[in-house]
C-alpha cells in the first residue's frame, strides 16, 4: 500500500501527473518536483504573496496549499507567463517602470497583476495598492510597481498615458 496520492493536472498549458505525499506543500511540489523555482517561498505563512501562483484562474498562496489540492486543477507558475526573449506585457511593464530590484517578491507580483488586471477596474493608485497589498516587496517602496500596473491599466482601458 503506498503513502503517495495520484494527482493529475495541467502546469503552464502543459498536462502533467504526479504521486504526491499527502502533506506536501503545492510550493515544495513546483519547486523540487517540477523544477518551477520562479515560485519563491518566503514566510511560509501566506502573508509575503512570493509564492503566488493561479489555480484555475484564480491567484493562490502556494505555500498554504497542498500539492494534493492541485489535482484536476490548472496552474500557472511565472514560468508560464513569458521568457526572457519573449516576456508577457505584465513582465515588460515591469522592467520599463523599473518596478523590480532584488527579484525575490517579482514573481507573486506578476502572478498577482495577471490576474487583478483581469478581475478589477482600477480606477487609481490607491485601488491598484490595495489590490496588490497582500504582496510584500522589501526593495521598491512599490511607487515603480505601481506606475507598472497603472500602466497596464492604462493600456488594458485604452488610454494614454499623461
């Protein structure tokens, strides 16, 4: 009788199946599993957002998660998002406002925008802060990760920029 949980789901567009322990962390799965380690762990305790993947859709701390909860379910990590030759628009604002430094916290920022950007109007700053509020960035004081966003915003709405 094994310990392991078959679990089946689709990563970054791809199917992929797995037998997990059941108390293994969806973090530790992506990571040391699949090789996904654009998925950052930090506080472990689901208040830093570095984990931050989707699960179906939907923006998901995967440190608080168990790999078995990703079954039937699909995830998109950061590695899904772009690469370095052709990066999402979401990672392209991101470098043209300069709203990145040491990189730790870039990740759940970018899984975080995606989809903010596809569920909330954003009408200004201060709606773009509270909705990006449970990320936490230790190098950018957020002025850039905002003007980021706000970009993206602009863009998604159709306006120009001031």
């Amino acid at each position: 009788m094994s310990d392991r949980t078959h679990i089946t789901l689709t990563v970054n567009g791809e199917p992929f199946e797995a037998y997990v322990e059941p108390r293994l962390l969806a973090a530790d799965f992506l990571r040391d599993e699949m090789g996904l380690t654009g998925t950052h762990v930090g506080c472990e305790h689901g208040v830093c957002g570095a984990c931050t993947i989707t699960l179906d859709g939907v923006s998901a701390r995967s440190c608080l998660m168990l790999a078995v909860q990703l079954d039937g379910g699909d995830v998109r990590t950061v590695e899904g998002l772009g690469t370095t030759r052709e990066m999402h628009r979401i990672q392209q604002a991101f470098r043209e406002h300069h709203a990145l430094q040491c990189g730790f916290c870039t990740p759940g920022f970018l899984m975080t925008v995606g989809e903010i950007l596809d569920t909330l109007p954003l009408r200004d700053d201060g709606e773009i802060r509270d909705a990006l509020s449970g990320n936490i960035c230790r190098c950018t004081g957020y002025d850039h990760i905002v003007k980021a966003v706000r970009a993206l915003v602009n863009e998604r709405d159709g306006v120009s920029d001031p």
